[in-house]
C-alpha cells in the first residue's frame, strides 16, 4: 500500500490482483483437499460394506450347510446350474446357493420361492465364488468356500471350512 499524494492510501490495482489470485489459489487447494477426503471416505465406507456383505453370506452358508443334512451336489457356484445344493431334515427340496455372473449379484434359492439376494449388486462381488467339495466315504461332508469381491481396484478374498454337523450311521 502506497501513501499517495493528497493523503489518499489504498491498494494498488497490481496489489488486489495479487491478493485475489493468492485467495483463488487457496480456495482452490482447500477444495481440493475436502474432494480428496470425501473421495477417500466414500471408498473405504464402500470397502466396510463389501466386507460387511461378505462377511454375512459367510456367516448364512456357513450355518445353513452345518445344519444341512445333505449336500447333493458341490459345484463352483457360476450360475444355477452349478449351485451348492444343501438338503435340510424335514425338507424335500435343496436349498440353491449360487452366483449370477451377468447381475454379479449371490442368491440363495429355496423350493419353488425366487430367489432371494444376499448381497447388492455389482462391486461386492465381482468373481464368481468358489466351492470346494470335501469327500468322506464317498459323499460330501463338507465345503471350503471362497468369496471374492472389492470396489475400485480393491480385492478381497474372505474364505473358510464348513462341514455338516449331522453323521450318517
């Protein structure tokens, strides 16, 4: 700021433009900032979600095939034609547990009922899962299961073990 002639003070046009284009480029990072973290929350929000998801198909295929008493066939899960099919006591018809690689979406499927969604669709599973029959006698006693998922270049595996409960005499 310059003391002018006649007393007059106060910023040269040079010095507001100075001054506007520092403030731009502050706002401008500020903004840029702020993206950056609701970008970043949205992600891991999305991650917490596809882990919360897969963590409860886990959890229902793990429960439902110790209370099965049968598991008539083991494929990979890739379509209903390749379904982990579970018989449960009392009950004529398996239940259908199998992934729909067009809508990336896992279903389980009971009597004549649609089949209901277990998870949202899209980025929660974005392989088919995987079905690994294990054999004892003969029959199949038990699955390992492999689900895999992720959201934006993310990838998770969340696997386990499960055998039936009940033994045949």
């Amino acid at each position: 700021m310059k003391a002018r002639s006649g007393g007059e003070k106060g910023f040269t046009l040079v010095e507001a433009v100075v001054a506007v284009l520092l403030l731009g480029l502050l706002m401008f990072a500020l903004v840029s900032m702020f993206e950056h973290f609701v970008v970043a929350y949205q992600k891991e929000e999305k991650t917490g979600e596809t882990l919360d998801n897969m963590r409860i198909v886990i959890d229902r295929l793990s429960w439902e095939i110790r209370e099965a008493t049968e598991i008539p066939s083991c494929g990979d899960g890739n379509g209903q034609a390749n379904a982990l099919l579970l018989k449960k006591e009392g009950v004529s018809d398996p239940v259908y547990y199998y992934y729909d690689p067009g809508k990336q979406v896992f279903y389980r499927k009971e009597n004549s009922d649609p089949a209901q969604p277990l998870t949202n669709a899209g980025y929660i599973f974005n392989k088919p899962p995987f079905f690994e029959p294990y054999y004892e006698e003969g029959e199949i006693r038990g699955v390992k299961i492999l689900l895999r998922g992720g959201y934006k270049g993310s990838e998770y595996d969340v696997s386990t073990a499960v055998y039936l409960r009940t033994t045949t005499d």
